[in-house]
C-alpha cells in the first residue's frame, strides 16, 4: 500500500481503521504573512512535536491539557540550533476536526521559517499530507459526511455573501439532513415490503398496498424535486455565470469591464483593436458571480497578433452561459453587428446600446427587430448612466422569484445534481410500475436504487476511487 492510500477496511465508516500514520502540511497560504501554521494530525502528532519543541516550563505537551496553547522555541538537535519561536496548539481526539490527536504549530509567516518548521516535523517521523488529508480523515472518521467535505472547499472558493451562506448552510449539514431524512422514508417503506415478503403469515402487520407505496413515492419525488429546483441559483452561487462581452472595435468593451470591476483592468484607447487577448476577471453582481470576460474586438483583421485575439474570442464564446453584445448608439449598425447579432442567435444574451451621451445614429428598431425578445438596455459607461439597470437585469435574469439563500438548501455541486436526477428518474420507473401494477417486490428494485443514490451524495455508498478524485482537488494542507 502506497503512502497516502488507505486499505478497504479504511473506507468503511464506524469501524476500526488500521496502519494510520501521521500526516503534516503548511495550512496557511505560502508567502510573506503575519503568521504561517503547520498542521499535524495523527496518534503520534504529540509525540513527535515533543521531540522538537522547548518551553519556558520544562513540560512536555504529552502532559498538558487538550486544548491548549503553549508558547515556546522549536529546536533541531541535530544541528544545535533553534528554527522559530513559535505557538503550539494541542487537540486531543476525537474532539478535533479529523477526530485525530492534532497540533498546530503557528509560525512567524516567512516562506523560509515555515518551510523549515515542516522539514524538521517530517524528520521526526511525519508524513507531509496528500491534498485534502485532513478533510479526508475527517469524513473517514465520521465528522463530517461528503457533502459537508464538498462544503469545505466550496466556502474556500466562495466569491459572494450568498455563495458563503449557502457553503456554510452545507456544511452544517442542511442538505444531509434532507437526504437523510428521505433515505429514511424509503428505508421504511423497503423494510416493510420485506416484512410482507418474509412474514406472510403475520396479520398485524400492515401489509404495503400499491396505495401506500404510492403515496411515499410521490412524497420523495416532490422532494427530489424541490431540491433540484434550486440546481440552476446553486451552481451559478457555486461557479459562477460565464459572461462574454462582445461587439466590434471600439464599442466600450473594456471600458464595462473597468466599470463593473470598479478598476482599470483593461487599457482603454479611442484606437480600434486596442483589446489584443482575453482579460478575465471575477465580479460580484448583486450577490451573483460573474466570471466576466472582455474580449478582442471580433471583426476580420489582417494584423496577426489581433487575428489570434479574434479567435480567441470566437472560442470563449461559444462556452459562455451569457452574452453582453455592446453596441455603439453613436454609429449605425454595420455589416459586422449583424454578423455578431447572427452568432449569438440562440445564446443567452442582454444587448447593451452604449455611448447614449452622445448624439444616436444607431436604428434602435431594427436593433429591437434583430434583438428577437432578447432585454435591451441603454447606458453610458462614461457617465456611469445605465449600469445599475443592467446589474438588476442580470441579478434578476439567474436568481429571479422568492429563492433566498438564506432559507432554501441550494444544491450547488455537480455531482450532486447528477445523483439527484438520477434519483429522480429511479423513483419515476418505480411511480410507473405502481401505475401497471407491477408486483410490489419488483417495483422494490427501483426504490432500492433510489436510496442507494441518495445516499452517495453524502458519502454512505461510494468508491474508493470516488473519494480519492474528490479530495485530490483540496489544497495542500486542508
């Protein structure tokens, strides 16, 4: 077994785990900071901080209370010489975050110190962590469950209050205590099939009719249901919306990035193709993220470095979750808004009418025509006229309706919404068995598969690969 990996009996939650070493890593970002904390997690994590840390006291950690913090020098025997002077945190478990004896060393935030803190820990017997190990153990010990794992990093990658609320929701368990709630019903419902099918003979025991299966089948499908309903407001909370800005040269493109970034991000001339590449960059709209990019001016060119910018711009176009087409109200329509209105005829998009302080040229009727439905709004980037309008426009575009993050359990992650409907559908060919009257014993077939996706969200049936691919995206230290 490699380092780092775990045997079968690892991967069941509740029992014995066997072999476990102890693990070490820098949990603080790398770079010049206040403060640098190196984390150990493991049964010999106070025995091997033992080895290398020196109080005013005389005491060893081993006899002091959990919970505690304890000021003092780390010390390398080896070459005579003190590395830090540092803090040192001791947790014993279980009541620690991997439910493992942890120690936290806190550093001075130097790359150098730190750095060498962590070599000197992994002298003495430590493992240095695989990424997400300690998230890792805390799931395999049953701290948390998968979703709340899954929670941790969305709440790292959080870029807006309603992303944070709905991570820190997860984490506390919202939505594994929905699916628990209904892997409990259809647990019940299958228990009692199976009493039927074992105990016939026992008559004070309600027999399950295709009524009653009914009846929770459909209660665990409206369920299903409500949650998916949030999928669409979860993910973009999660990962944001895509949004491209296009239009010819000249147009303002760079400048509404300026805008919304509240920053000059990118250079602004009257000189058309000013924009020679893709610039990105992360705002938050009203509580939704928008991962915005500016894009080089789409038109046939012949300079090189701008052709290769053109196309850029074609392919991140074609993978953007909506458009913000500007267009010049001080120039007509030309041949090559046309083309623009054409690419995205099919995309979700706001057209953007920029430069209303000066004077109109532009035919807004047949921009309207060729809009095909699609909202319009008019601003002036210069004058900062018109950019709280299509704020609300795009807030009200992704999170519209009475959906508030604060009391609905958004379900934001991928694999989350792939199980549910997936348990959708489970739950569905049950439905249409009831409805043909299919014995109960067979409809069971699909109620079981129900339960058993249900129940990988939270991590009570997976794989071990599953949870080996999910926390290698952790970082180092986590």
């Amino acid at each position: 077994m490699r380092p780092g990996e775990y045997n079968k009996i690892d991967l069941v939650k509740g029992e014995e785990r066997m072999d476990i070493d102890t693990i070490a890593a820098i949990s603080t970002p790398l770079g010049e900071g206040a403060i640098g904390i190196v984390r150990i997690s493991g049964p010999e994590a106070i025995n091997i901080i033992d080895q290398i840390f020196q109080s005013p006291s005389r005491k060893k950690l081993q006899e002091v209370a959990s919970h505690t913090i304890h000021y003092g020098h780390i010390y390398d025997s080896k070459e005579q010489k003190t590395i830090e002077e540092v803090m040192v945190s001791v947790m014993r478990a279980p009541k620690t975050f991997t439910r493992e004896d942890v120690v936290e060393i806190n550093c001075h935030g130097g790359l150098l110190s730190v750095n060498q803190v962590l070599q000197l820990v992994l002298t003495h017997g430590a493992r240095l962590a695989e990424p997400g190990e300690f998230t890792k153990r805390a799931f395999l010990n049953g701290r948390i469950d998968l979703s709340q794992a899954e929670a941790i990093m969305d709440l790292i990658r959080a870029k807006t209050d309603k992303a944070m609320t709905n991570a820190i929701g997860q984490l506390e368990g919202r939505l594994s205590k929905k699916i628990k709630r209904l892997r409990q019903e259809l647990l019940e419902v299958l228990a009692q099939v199976e009493v039927n099918i074992d105990y016939p003979e026992y008559d004070d025991v309600e027999e399950m009719t295709h009524k009653l299966f009914k009846e929770k089948a459909l209660y665990v499908k409206s369920e299903i249901e409500k949650l998916l309903e949030t999928a669409k407001q979860g993910k973009i909370l999660r990962e944001g919306i895509k949004t491209v800005i296009i239009g010819r040269p000249n147009v303002g493109k760079s400048s509404l990035l300026n805008s919304f970034v509240h920053e000059n991000k990118a250079i602004v001339t009257d000189i058309p193709g000013t924009t020679r590449d893709v610039i990105e960059e992360y705002v938050n709209i009203r509580g939704v993220p928008l991962k915005l990019i500016d894009t080089a001016g789409i038109r046939d060119t012949q300079d090189v470095i701008e052709k290769i910018g053109v196309e850029r711009s074609r392919q991140v176009l074609q993978e953007a979750d909506l458009i913000l087409f500007l267009l010049n109200n001080n120039e007509p329509l030309t041949e090559e808004d046309m083309q623009l209105f054409d690419t995205i005829e099919d995309m979700d998009a706001i057209i953007v009418v920029n430069k209303v302080d000066l004077p109109q040229k532009i035919d807004l009727n047949e921009v309207e025509r060729k809009a095909c439905g699609r909202k319009i709004v008019k601003i002036s980037v210069k004058d900062d006229k018109g950019i709280e309008e299509l704020e609300t426009m795009i807030s009200n575009m992704y999170m519209s309706g009475n959906l508030e993050a604060d009391d609905l359990t958004y379900v934001s992650n991928a694999r989350h919404i792939g199980l549910l409907n997936q348990a959708l559908q489970s739950i569905n060919d049950a439905l249409d068995g009831i409805g043909m009257e299919v014995p109960i014993d067979i409809v069971q077939i699909d109620m079981t598969k129900t339960w058993e996706l249900l129940g990988e969200i939270i991590g009570e049936s997976v794989h071990d690969e599953l949870i080996n691919k999910l926390f290698s995206q952790f970082c180092l230290g986590k």
